[in-house]
C-alpha cells in the first residue's frame, strides 16, 4: 500500500479510533514517517490537495515545517527553491486560515530563510522578496505580517538546524531588513490600519529585538512608534500595544554607546504615554475596592487583564530607568507613584509584578557602584544620604502594603496544595521587599515599624473578643523575615518580642511562626546583653514544642539547633545537664516528643555544636551520653538479629539507620578528636556486626559507610588500628554486594591517612582490590550506564588516588586497566558518574605533566601515550554529541591537558578522529579551523582560540539529531579498542 494511503489511514486511526493500542500504533508510525525522506513529497502534495480534511492538513504542515527545520540537508540543491516556492502558494492558499495550517506555514517559510541565504531571495533579501510577493495584494496581508512576525522571532530559535556561521549571518541579514520591514509595516498601517493593526504592532515588537543601532530620533518619530503608544488607548490593541511599549522600553536602555541619555528623545516620548495610564489603574483600585462591597464583578476578567498590562507597563519603565529614578528628580517621583499604586492593588499577582523594581531601587540607593561619578567617599556617603531621605517614606509605606500579604485568612485550612503553595511564595516574595525597605530605612527602623502594633497593642487572651492570632502569627513572620539585616546590638524591639513568645497561646501555626522566629534570630541571642535571661523561657518554649506534631515540631527542632549553635559556649557552661535530659528523652524509646527521625537529627546536631565548644576534658562523659542510646538501640537490634537469625517485626532496617544517621550526625559536628575517636573504638564491636549482618542492605550500608566517613574525618590519627578493621569490612562487603558507599568510604580513608607509611601497604592492597573487582565489572558503555553509582564512586576514589597517594596507584599493575574502564565510560550519559571519570582522566593527565609526577613520568608515559590516540578520538566523539552539552566544558579541560602534555603527537591524533567526520555534517574549513586551533594550542598559542573552536565544531557536529547520529557512527566511541 502506498504510503500516502498509509498516511492518511494513520491519522483517522489516531484521531478517531477508540482502541488505545490502535492510536498508539498509529503515533508511532507517524514519527517514523516524519523522519522519512518520502515525507516531503507527500506532505506537500496533500496540501496542495483541495479535497483533504484539517486534520490531514495540520500534520502536514507541521510535518513540511519540523522537516525544513530539522532535515533540511537531505533536500537536493535543485529542489530547495522550488520547495520555497510551493510553500509560497500554499500560503497564498491558506490566507484566510485555517489559522493553524498558516502558522505552521509561516514557519516553514521562515526556516528556510534561515537556511538560503540572502543573495537567493534577490538582491533586498527575504523581507523585500516577501513584500513583492505578498503585501501587493490586501488578501495576503495577513500571511504578509504573520510571516514579518516569526521572521525576527525565528531569527535566534535553535529549533531550525543550521550551522551557527549561517545563524551568525542569517541574524545580520535580517538586522540589515529592520529598514525594510519597518518600511513595510509602515506601508500597510497606512493602508489597512482599522483593519490590521493588531498585527502591524505585533510584527512591529518582534523587529525590535533586531533594531538596535537604529537612528533615535528617527524611531521617536516614527509612526509605527505612534501606532503602538495610540494603542494603549484602545481595548482592542492593548495587549498588543503593552509588548510592543515594552520592547520599546528595553530598546532604550539596550546598551549603546551614549547610554541613556543618547535615547532620551523616544524615553521623553513614551514615559508620558505610560503615565496617561495611571489615572485609569488608580481608578480601577477605587473600583475595585466598591466592587469588594458590592459584589458587582461584571467586566472584572476582562479589567484585570487590562490592569495586568498597565502595571506591566509601569514595571517595565521602573526597572529599566532606576538609576535615574534613584536620584529622587520630582519627574522620577511619578514613575514611583504608579509602582506605589501597582504595589497596593488588592491582587497579588498584579502587585508582586512591582517586588523586583523595589529591589533594584533599595540596590541603586545603598550601592557604591551606582556612585561612580563622585569624586570622593564624602561626596558619595552625603549623596547616599540624600537619596534614601527622598525614599524613607515610599519604603515605610511599601512596608505597610506588603506586610499584610501575609496575613492567613479565614478559611485557609480547606485551601488544596496549590493555593498553600502559591501563599507561601507570596509570603517569600513580601519577606524580601522588607529586607530590601531595610536596607533604605536601616534594620532598627524596619523592625520598629513592624513591630510596633504587636508591641504596643500588648498580649491579648485568646478569650477577648478581638484576639485574632492570624495577626499576631503575621507580625512575626515579617519580624522574622528581617532577622539578617537587624543589628546584632539591637536591644530595644527584640527583647520585648523575645519575652512575649513564651506567653503566645498554644496555636500550631503561631507556635510553628514563633519557633522559627527564634530560630532566626539565633545569632543575635548569642551576643545579646539579654540572652542569660531570655534563653531559660525560649528554650523551654522549643522544647515544648517538641510535643505538637507535624510542622511545629520540626520548628522547634530546628530553632533549637540554631540557638545551641549561637549560643553554644553559655549554653555549655550554664545548661548542658538540662539539655542532655532532653537530649535523652527525644532520643528515648517511648518519648513522648513528637519528632520525626529529621528533626531526631536536628537535636543531635545542635547538641553535638554545644559539645564541641565545652573543654575536651570535660567532653568524655558527655559524649558518651549522647552516644548511649544509640548504642543501645544498634546492640538490642544486633541481639535480635543474632537470635532470629534474620530481620523481625520489631527489628528493621529502620532499627539499624534511625540509629546511624544519629551517631553520624555527633561525629559530623563534635570537633573534639580524641574523645571521638574512643567512642568509635567502643561503638565499633556493634557497627562491626552491622556491617556482617545488613551487607547487602544498601539503605543500612549507605549509613553506615557515612557514619564511618565522619569518624575519619573528626577522629584522624586517633582511630589508630581500628582503620584497619573497617577497612577489612569495606574489602570484604564489596566483594560480595558491590555496593558504591564501600568504595566512597575507601576514598575518604585514602584522603585522610595516604600519608600514613604505616598503612601504606594496607591501603595499596586495598585500592588494588577495590579497582580489579570494579575494572572487571565496567566492561563496556552498557555496564557503565546499568552501575553508574559505582563508576561514580570508583574514579572519585581514583582521582583521590592520584592526587593523595599516586605511589600506591600508578606504579600498580591496576593503573592501566583502570585508565582503559575510564575511557570506555567516558560516554556514561549520568552526569556524576562522567563527571568523575573525566576528573580522573584529567588529574592523570596533569599529574603527568607536573613536578610532583616526573618520578612516574615513565610509567605513566608507558600507559598514556599508547593509548592517546584512542583517547583523543573518544575525546571529540564527546565534544561533538556522545555526551550531554553541559558536560562539553569538562571535556575541553581533559584534551585541554592532553595537548599541553603531548602537543604535537595530539595534533596528528586529532587529525585522524576530525577526518572521519563526514563533510557533509563538518566542512573541511570547519574541520581545519579546529585543527588549526589544536595545532596552535600545542605551539603555546592562545587556548581561548581552541575553545571557541571546540564550542563552533560541537555546535556544527550537534546541530540536529541526525548530524549527531552521523558523526557518532563515523567516530564510534564505544568501539574502540582502548586496551594496549
């Protein structure tokens, strides 16, 4: 059956059929058929076919469009022309829509003129050649200004895959239209402006992305400039006219040579069209806020969105002039007037479009950068000065618009997630305009403002009439918001506040507020004058708080953590006995605490800061405290296990990690070594059986291993023998579970005790070991992408080799088989496990070429160097495909360091792998700038030069997936024979 027939059997089937399967099958078929060659001739027939239906006549354009863009190489040179100039007729065909089937077309138009170049569409270019062949007749208008419309928009899409040169250039080309175009859109505003102004002003936006360097004066007076302020004016054009302004606004400030003041005849032209808008906002708030009273909602959507493109309008404006707003000039001061207003209107969607302009302007007034044309630290703090005395009372009255945002209204408990969501993001949103008021009325002054009707208002019972905890809980959030730019010595507001918490009824939403209040001002309590008599109620408060489950727990623990840490030395002088009872409690089997096994950590980690800043002879018995219920519960749980023979109801996995992650969390935050280091010595026996008994429970052994990391890096030389004992358990658990956690603990070890002579042999052994199990593992791409944590975690542990010890590895008869899994991986598509790889390649590779290595310069030469070739050519297959883009960087680094070791050799090796690249994908010119830029880097040229040359041979080689397949199955990285 042809595949026309087929085609259009697809799509009924897809559309139409009921069966999923069916459709599913006829998807399917269809992207097999998009990626055919057949698929232009057939696509374009149908279109031409007045009989076809519009399902069958959206796909195929859509189909002609994705092939232009993405195939377009495949076309022979003699039919490109001819197939421009059938989407020309289609397009004639379809002016009066369907509108889909027109837009697609459009864009199949303009993704070839990014593919043919200018001097193909007659001497004025593509616009020109348009406007003849279009605009002359009033029914093609509209494909006329569509197509003017995605042409720009187009202009730095990468959907259409050419070669960045013909990017580069096809946007130079269409810089040079702008004239044109303008003259088009001119030409057809004077002609159809009742009719088609909607269009002109949208095409007349998209062209200001490319206007730049055009003449001001002349742009201030053009009509289409007219055209779209006039349309602010009008319902039916606002929305248009809104982008079209706004491009306007940008086009100001779009950096050129005499900066603002260069484009001053059109800002003087638009600011006052701008502003003629803000006595319709203003008025629309007054109606608003009637409309609240009398439920009168008649017209509101269509309002709002009016309202939405006006304070778009207004933030566009103040974002882009702030430097000059930021001098306080009365002109400026209406520009912020209308900010003010947007800040104020009752939707916050609408009203946060202004947060980011009150940012810019706290940053214009308090930045020394904005000063740059005082001539001395004098004149800048005095001008400093002036401008925030202009701005103090905007910010005051910005505090009190915001602040109330953040208010929970009745009813919000029935709210679903999205709308919990979206207030949370409003309430970050007004948490960072306050700090950014602070920075303009200083933190003293904000927190007054903010305080002064919880203060001045007094503790009210929640059993008086006008108790509202919504308000209460607010005031504090906002307190709370501050807490980083308010003085530490600050000792008149937060006192009072700090004193009022403790008397807060107990509401879990104020407590969880009030408890992360405290947590935030952590750090002030620790150098605060009031803190030995605030800290006895306030820890009181938090630990009570350990008992209200959900979020105010977790508060309570995390606030907790905060004040040990600021306040550590007081509290490990004064209140450790009383903190250990609670310590003991939390971690107590049966506690009547409400913790999750999170905030469990929290305390431990807060505690843990207390220890570590009491004397190391006083931190013995105390660590043993800490570590005592841990101990016990692991014991009782490798007891069970012992008796049982395997894990029971009450004895989980859970039994073992809850535990681990607790001792992990003292290890990680005590610094006291010594007493560490005994307490892991006596801890050991049990985590020695963990390690027996939950081998291959990866979950456990990820703890576990963990928990031994943060013993080597506090305890160091102290854990003496017992190295070697947990060593011995990660050789043996990884033979028999393969688990990658052995491996990063082994690497740990590696950085902390290489230089122990004394474990040298030990460790040699070890790393041997380690990498023969895994080199016999990661025997090509597949088994690297099935166990990327354990390449991951394998050439972490190599690179640490090769930096810490390379004595123990180079010289090791594991070294070239370890090189050789390295490179088979280095196409891995998991990001960590090829960043690893590449890390190891690299510090191989550099090591070679540095001081420290020249006494295995001969070993290491003997591996590398027979292998270069090989190396280099997996190298590029990276640089132009088999990897992720975001990984070209670290790629450029290891040929970066293979060039500079080997220079010339390189050059040859490079020139074999780039030659196998088809010049189909590749031009010998672009084959030979990179080449050259090899060559000139290996020379000691600039390396800059080989970057840029890498980055235009990636973007050519990666410019579509069919150039990417072409150049791997030419380069094949996975078929290399990288053995010696």
């Amino acid at each position: 059956m042809e595949a026309r027939t087929l085609l259009l059997q697809a799509l009924q089937a897809l559309y139409h059929d009921p069966s999923p399967t069916t459709r599913n099958a006829a998807n399917q078929w269809l992207q097999d058929f998009q990626q055919s060659l057949e698929a232009w001739q057939i696509s374009d027939s149908l279109l031409h076919d007045p009989s076809i239906n519009l399902e069958v006549l959206y796909f195929c354009a859509q189909t002609l469009r994705t092939k232009i863009q993405r195939d377009f190489d495949d076309l022979p040179l003699d039919s490109r022309i001819h197939l421009r100039d059938s989407v020309l007729m289609l397009l004639r065909r379809f002016q009066h829509g369907p509108a889909s089937v027109r837009t697609q077309l459009c864009l199949a138009l303009a993704g070839l003129a990014m593919h043919i170049s200018a001097g193909d569409w007659g001497r004025g270019g593509v616009v020109k050649w348009l406007k003849e062949e279009l605009s002359v007749s009033n029914e093609s208008v509209s494909s006329f200004l569509e197509l003017l419309t995605v042409l720009p928009q187009e202009a730095y899409s990468h959907k259409t895959a050419v070669k960045p040169e013909r990017r580069r250039r096809f946007q130079k080309e269409l810089g040079a239209s702008t004239q044109d175009a303008f003259e088009a859109l001119t030409d057809l505003l004077s002609r159809n402006a009742s009719v088609h102004i909607v269009q002109i002003i949208v095409a007349f936006a998209a062209w200001l992305h490319l206007a730049h360097g055009m003449n001001v004066s002349t742009l201030a007076s053009h009509p289409l400039v007219a055209a779209a302020l006039s349309g602010l004016t009008l319902d039916t054009s606002f929305d248009a006219a809104v982008d079209a302004v706004t491009e306007l606004i940008r086009f100001t400030v779009s950096g050129t040579p005499g900066g603002l003041a260069e484009q001053m005849p059109l800002v003087q032209i638009i600011v006052p069209h701008v502003m003629a808008l803000k006595s319709r906002f203003v008025g629309s708030l007054k109606i608003t806020a009637d409309e609240s009273h009398s439920g009168d909602f008649e017209g509101e959507e269509e309002d709002h969105e009016i309202m939405k493109g006006i304070a778009q309008l207004f933030t566009e404006m103040g974002e882009s002039y702030v430097e000059i707003i930021a001098n306080g000039s009365v002109e400026a001061m209406v520009i912020v007037e209308a900010l003010v207003a947007v800040t104020s209107h009752p939707d916050v969607t609408i009203a946060e479009m202004a947060f980011n302009f009150w940012y810019r302007l706290s940053n214009a007034i308090t930045t020394r950068e904005f000063y740059k044309g005082f001539e001395s630290e004098t004149a800048v703090g005095n001008e400093m000065e002036r401008r925030a005395s202009i701005f103090r009372p905007i910010f005051e009255h910005i505090i009190s618009l915001v602040s109330h945002r953040v208010k929970y209204p009745q009813g919000f408990e029935s709210w679903r997630k999205d709308e919990i969501a979206d207030f949370k993001q409003t309430r970050y949103a007004v948490a960072d305009v306050l700090v950014d008021a602070a920075a303009v009325l200083g933190g003293e002054r904000t927190l007054h403002v903010l305080a002064s009707g919880l203060l001045q208002g007094g503790f009210m019972s929640p059993e008086a009439a006008s108790w509202n905890w919504q308000s209460v809980e607010a005031s504090l959030y906002c307190i709370r918001g501050i807490a980083k730019v308010v003085p530490r010595d600050e000792a008149t507001i937060m006192p009072q506040v700090m004193m009022l918490l403790p008397r807060l009824p107990v509401h879990p939403q104020l407590m969880y507020t009030a408890y992360l209040t405290i947590g935030a001002y952590a750090d002030w309590l620790g150098v605060a004058s009031s803190s030995l008599s605030l800290l006895p109620s306030l820890l009181e408060l938090l630990t009570g708080g350990f008992s209200i489950a959900g979020d105010p727990a977790a508060a309570a623990a995390l606030a907790f953590k905060h004040v040990c840490d600021a306040c550590r030395n007081s509290l490990g002088s004064q209140c450790i006995n009383a903190l250990v009872t609670v310590y003991t409690e939390a971690m107590g089997k049966g506690s009547k605490f409400q913790l999750e096994a999170e905030d469990e950590l929290q305390v431990v980690e807060g505690l843990s800061m207390v220890v570590s800043a009491m004397p190391g002879e006083k931190t013995a018995q105390i660590l043993g405290a800490l570590c005592q219920p841990m101990v016990t519960s692991l014991q009782e749980a490798v007891t069970e296990f012992q008796l049982s023979g395997h894990l029971t109801q009450r004895v989980s996995s859970h039994s073992y990690t809850v535990n681990i992650d607790r001792l992990a969390n003292i290890y990680r935050y005590v610094s006291h070594a010594e007493p560490l280091a005994s307490c892991f010595k006596g801890t050991w026996p049990v985590l020695e059986n963990v390690f027996l008994q939950m081998g291959a429970d990866v979950r456990t052994m990820e703890r576990l291993c963990r928990l031994c990391k943060y013993a080597v890096r506090a305890c160091g030389r102290f854990l003496g023998d017992v190295v070697g004992a947990v060593l011995e358990q990660v050789q043996e658990r990884f033979q028999q579970h393969r688990q990658s956690c052995f491996l990063y603990l082994a690497s740990e070890v590696i950085k902390v005790f290489s230089a122990d002579p004394s474990l040298a042999t030990y460790l040699g052994n070890l790393i041997f070991l380690l990498f023969g199990q895994v080199v016999n593992v990661l025997t090509n791409i597949e088994a690297f992408t099935s166990l990327p944590d354990i390449a991951d975690d394998c050439f972490l542990l190599a690179s640490r080799c090769t930096r810490y010890c390379p004595n123990l590895l180079v010289p090791s008869p594991i070294f070239a088989p370890l090189v050789d899994c390295a490179m088979t991986g280095v196409t891995i598509q998991h990001r960590e496990a090829c960043s690893s790889i590449l890390t190891f390649l690299q510090d191989i590779l550099n090591l070679s070429d540095s001081a420290k290595g020249q006494q295995y310069k001969d070993v290491l030469d003997s591996v590398l160097h027979p292998r270069g070739p090989n190396l280099c050519r997996i190298l590029i297959s990276a640089l132009v495909g088999a990897v992720p883009e975001s990984r070209v960087e670290e790629v450029i680094g290891v040929l970066e360091s293979l060039v500079h070791l080997y220079e010339r050799d390189v050059v040859q090796w490079a020139e074999k792998s780039v030659r196998l690249i088809p010049v189909s994908v590749a031009s010998e010119e672009e084959q030979k700038a990179f080449l050259h830029a090899i060559t000139s880097t290996a020379t000691g040229g600039d390396p800059i030069a080989l970057r840029n040359s890498i980055e235009d041979l990636s973007d050519v080689c990666r410019r579509s997936k069919k150039t990417v397949e072409l150049v791997q199955s030419a380069l094949r990285p996975h078929e290399l024979a990288v053995g010696c």
